[in-house]
C-alpha cells in the first residue's frame, strides 16, 4: 500500500524546462495527508555538467541532503528519502536552487499550460514569488515534475483502454495512403507484417541526440516529417521509436486491426527503452507484439508472443526473431544496428513494459503527450504490471495485474 502525490501529468517538452541558479530558485507546494513513514521524493532534473555543483533541496524550510549530480545528458529522476518529521498534513513547500549565477547548474523539468499552477519560480533568491511567465525563457505557466510517494494510501485503479473513434473522416485519409499489396493480404498476419515494414522503410530514426523538435503524434505528419526530414520551424524532427509505433497504431485502426502502444524499459530510470506495439489476434485470441521500427516479431512454435511472453525468454531473443523487409533498410544505419545488437536481441529493452491507455490519437491529439522518449520516463497515464512498483517505478501512479494487460480489447 502505497500513494503518489502529484501536480502534473508529465507532459514535459525538454527544450522549454526551468533552468535554476542561486538567483532562481523553484518552488513547489504538495498537499498531502498525514503521514508518519520515510516518504520518498521524486525530482525529474538535469544537470548541465557533472562538476561539484549539487542541487539544494529544503522541505517546509528545513534543508535535505544536497542532491549531487548523475547523467548530464538527460531529464532523469532523482529519488530521494524524506524523513516524515521533515513533512506535514496539509501544503509542503519544496524548494530547489543551485549556487551558479548564470543558467548553467542544474536544469528542472517542467509541465507548460497549467492555468493555475501550484508551483512559483523566483528571481531573488525565495524573496518574492510568480507563478507566470516560468521556464527559462520566462514564457510560460507550468507545474515542475516533483512527485511524493506515501507510504499510507493507495493509487488509483488503471484507466481502461481508449480507442480510436473509427468513423473519424481522418481514418479514410489513412486507408487511402496504405499501399494496395497491404489492402489485398488475404491473411491479418500477413497485413499487419506488410504494415510494419512499410513503416519500417518510410524513414531514419532520428532521436534527440540528433534533433531537437518532436514530432507529434499524428501519423500523416509523422511520415511526412519523418521522409523529409523537416519539422516544425524547418527542423529536424525527433522521429523515433515511439513515432514508428504511434503511425503503426494508427494505421492499424484505420484496417479495423486494434493496436496499442508498449512503451518498454530496461534499467528503471534508464534510457535503454523502446517503444513497440501490440496487437490483437483473433486467431490466437492474445495481444502480439510488433517492433514497426526494427521490423521485428517473435514467435514461438509459430505462435507470435505478446510483449509479457518475450519477457520470460531470457537474454538471447535470436531464436525466436523473424525481421521483415523493413529491417535490411533501418540497419543502414549504425545506431539501429548497435540498438538491435546490444539492446533488442537480449531482450534487455524488454525486461519492464506498460501500455499507453489510449490509442486515439487522431481524434484525440491533445491527450497525446508532447515529449515521450527525450526525457526518462515520465507521464502519468503509463500503466505498469503491478511488480514494477517495488522494482523503481515509484513515480508513477497506474500499476495492474496481468489481466489488465491480457485482456481482449473491447
């Protein structure tokens, strides 16, 4: 039994987060029960280089164990413990700083678009305090990605699967891009498989290690961003794992083939992830799961598994892997041939896996999230097997058993 405290929802865009100096100091306010355990704090922050220069941290004015500084090349969570004396019913000020003048120390994730946020950014060292024009090009309205866990309480029950509307008109703009060999497999296998490879080969994996504007989550977009190489404000886009996928379930739903989104973790905390889907086979009446970037499904005496059988495989998925077309083009590039190598066929992306609850991304864009993979996990709506919490994923608040995941789609 246990309960996440949260303002936010983890909707972080990485590139307009709040940057803290000795000067700016953030603060964020969490109403919480009485509580008489260690709790645990979860900040979701990023140095800007590993020297000394740890982050400060008081509670209700009383000064935490300075947080020192991990990875410097991503948001990522640092987990810290707070004494239950240190915490009180009612509102707890949470207050971050660094000591650099300039805004080159530590970096602290942020949520835009709050209306009436519950987090305050100060210019003069905790003196005074705004909740507008947050972040660090002073812009915007935000909550930071600060999180408590209680030890007394419970989270709430996982939501259950949203799917698309299938008579949304975009759905016949989707149909009328799919290349006809796809429309004219006989067998749902045999189109799903078509359907991968055909994403597989529409363009290079670009992650934010080699742009910064992410794509959003529309599939029409999503290719065409992804073959010219051109987003938003003429940059390259962040077209990823995550993109493949999010195109794939879309594609899927317009062939009246229910899919969803298996965003997967292999160190909690880590950035050796992926992002694949399932779908549902009638045949076998189980979820299957589909790899649209690296082309790949796996099967087992010809039956395709779903991502929770590929997880009891072990640390060696080469028996079991059948690539389609679409893998021949994406190993031209040698960081999917690294990924595939080091990464995919040991099954370490797959040792923790979740669903992402809603596949309705067309009629529904605004619930998509606007940053997913360019920080260390984060949002809120990611439901993970119920053996994740104890195992590092505290942060999160949806946890369910495995007949949540199995189940048939409804």
């Amino acid at each position: 039994m246990s309960k996440l405290y949260h303002n936010e929802e983890g909707r972080v865009i990485p590139t307009l987060c709040e940057e803290l100096t000795r000067f700016r100091h953030a603060k964020i306010n969490l109403n919480i029960p009485e509580t008489q355990h260690e709790a645990t704090l979860y900040i979701l922050a990023k140095p800007d280089h590993l020297d000394d220069n740890p982050l400060h941290l008081h509670i209700n004015g009383t000064k935490q164990k300075d947080i020192l500084p991990e990875d410097d090349t991503i948001y990522k969570w640092y987990i810290i413990p707070i004494s239950a004396d240190d915490l009180r019913k009612g509102p707890n000020s949470i207050v971050l700083w660094t000591e650099t003048s300039a805004m080159n120390g530590w970096a602290l994730a942020l949520e835009a678009g709050q209306a009436e946020p519950k987090s305050a950014i100060s210019d003069d060292a905790g003196e005074t305090w705004r909740c507008n024009r947050m972040g660090y090009l002073n812009a915007v309205r935000g909550e930071y990605s600060v999180r408590l866990r209680l030890e007394e309480g419970n989270d709430p029950a996982p939501p259950p699967m949203i799917w698309e509307n299938a008579g949304h008109p975009r759905l016949d703009d989707l149909r009328k891009i799919i290349p006809p060999k796809i429309h004219r497999a006989s067998r749902r296998i045999d189109q799903i498989r078509l359907l991968a490879s055909w994403i597989s080969m529409g363009w290079e994996h670009s992650g934010s290690g080699g742009a910064a504007q992410y794509g959003p989550w529309d599939a029409e977009t999503i290719l065409n961003w992804g073959s010219t190489q051109k987003g938003h404000n003429n940059q390259r886009p962040i077209v990823m794992c995550v993109h493949y996928t999010v195109a794939f379930v879309s594609f899927c739903q317009a062939l009246a083939i229910q899919a969803r989104c298996v965003p997967l973790m292999g160190t909690p905390n880590g950035s050796n992830g992926h992002f694949v889907a399932e779908v549902w086979l009638d045949e076998h009446q189980k979820w299957a799961m589909v790899d649209p970037n690296c082309d790949a499904m796996l099967f087992k005496d010809d039956v395709p598994l779903s991502t929770a059988e590929i997880q009891t495989l072990g640390n060696n998925l080469t028996p079991y892997v059948v690539w389609g077309q679409g893998t021949a083009f994406q190993r031209t590039f040698s960081h999917m041939r690294d990924f595939m190598r080091d990464n995919f066929l040991q099954g370490l992306c797959f040792r923790h896996s979740s669903i992402w609850p809603r596949a309705d991304f067309i009629s529904h864009p605004e619930c998509s999230p606007p940053g997913h993979g360019s920080v260390s996990y984060c949002e809120t709506d990611l439901v993970w097997s119920d053996r994740d919490l104890a195992k590092g994923f505290g942060m999160f608040r949806y946890f369910a058993s495995a007949d949540y995941f199995e189940q048939a789609p409804i």
